[in-house]
C-alpha cells in the first residue's frame, strides 16, 4: 500500500497558469543571452518558447512540425537542431535523452548537472536541484578514476497528481 502524498505536487504537475511560466522564462533568456553577448535571435527565441509551452519533454520534431506549420513551408531540420544546440549550450534547455526531446531549464544560469523526475503517465518532468546527487555522481566516479563531462539523472515515475488519479 502506497503512502498517501499528503505535501503539495510541484507546479510542473499542477494546473496553474503557464503563461507566467513561459514570459518569465524567455525573460531570463533574453536577459541572459545579452549578459553572454551571444544572440537570441527569433528563431532561437521561439523554439525555447516551443519547449517551454509544456512542462512536458517536446522532441524536435514535434518544433519542426509546429515551425512547418507556422511558416507555411517545410523548416529545415539542421535549423532546428541547430537552435536547439544553441539553447543546450547556453544552459537553457536541457536533452532527455531516454524521451530523446528537450525541456526549459528552470535555473538557467546557474551551473548545474539535469536531475528530473519524469512521470510516465503525464509526461511531465520536474527538474530537481539537488547538489548532492551531482556531488555523489562526481564522487563515484572519481573514486573509480572516471572524468565525469556530462550527466544527466532521470528519474522514471508516476507524479503527485497522476498517483491520485489513479
Ligand atoms: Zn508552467
Ligand atoms: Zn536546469
Ligand atoms: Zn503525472
């Protein structure tokens, strides 16, 4: 028998208003980009606006096709992927590479290693700070000689809100 969750779901699972979520994010976008003199072009801009119309993991197709759409031809992929290269270099975005697709960082600009907890019914992923998960990544690794470079943690689950639906 499951423990009832008596704490609040995070917001990622929650319904709330996601316009808010979405204009603060391109915000702090912009403003990082500026800081980093690199270009946030409107290109760049609106694939990070793609990503973030969901707290939900989006792959590059499902950009291509609502770029296709909005243009009226084909987006080219390279473009994409490009842009979205960009965006994962500037620490905007992160990869999850077990849904192959992309979710908005929550802390851009801060240094840090992706932790999510990814539910398998709503497919949202909720991106955890925790530094001592990365700290005991870094630690067994070292201890067996690895150089960590990347690392991503995913957690697969069932979130707050789908557990009480079920
Ligand atoms: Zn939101
Ligand atoms: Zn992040
Ligand atoms: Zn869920």
């Amino acid at each position: 028998m499951l423990k009832p969750f008596t704490g609040k779901a995070p917001l990622a699972c929650r319904p709330h208003d996601h316009s808010h979520c979405v204009s603060q994010a391109l915000g702090t976008a912009e403003n990082l980009c500026l800081a980093q003199g690199v270009r946030l072009t409107a290109l760049r801009k609106r694939v990070l606006e793609l990503v973030w119309q969901s707290h939900k993991p989006l792959g590059a197709y499902d950009i291509l096709a609502v770029l296709s759409e909005e243009d009226g031809r084909k987006a080219a992929p390279p473009t994409v992927y490009r842009a979205l290269d960009f965006l994962l270099e500037q620490g905007l975005v992160h990869r999850i590479a077990s849904l192959n697709a992309f979710i908005g960082c929550n802390h851009p600009g801060e240094v840090h290693q992706g932790q999510f907890l990814i539910c398998r019914q709503c497919h949202a992923a909720v991106e955890l700070e925790h530094s001592a998960i990365d700290a005991a990544v870094q630690a067994s690794a070292s201890s067996l000689g690895f150089i960590v470079e990347a690392q991503t943690v995913e957690v697969l689950g069932l979130c707050a809100q789908c557990r009480e639906a079920a």
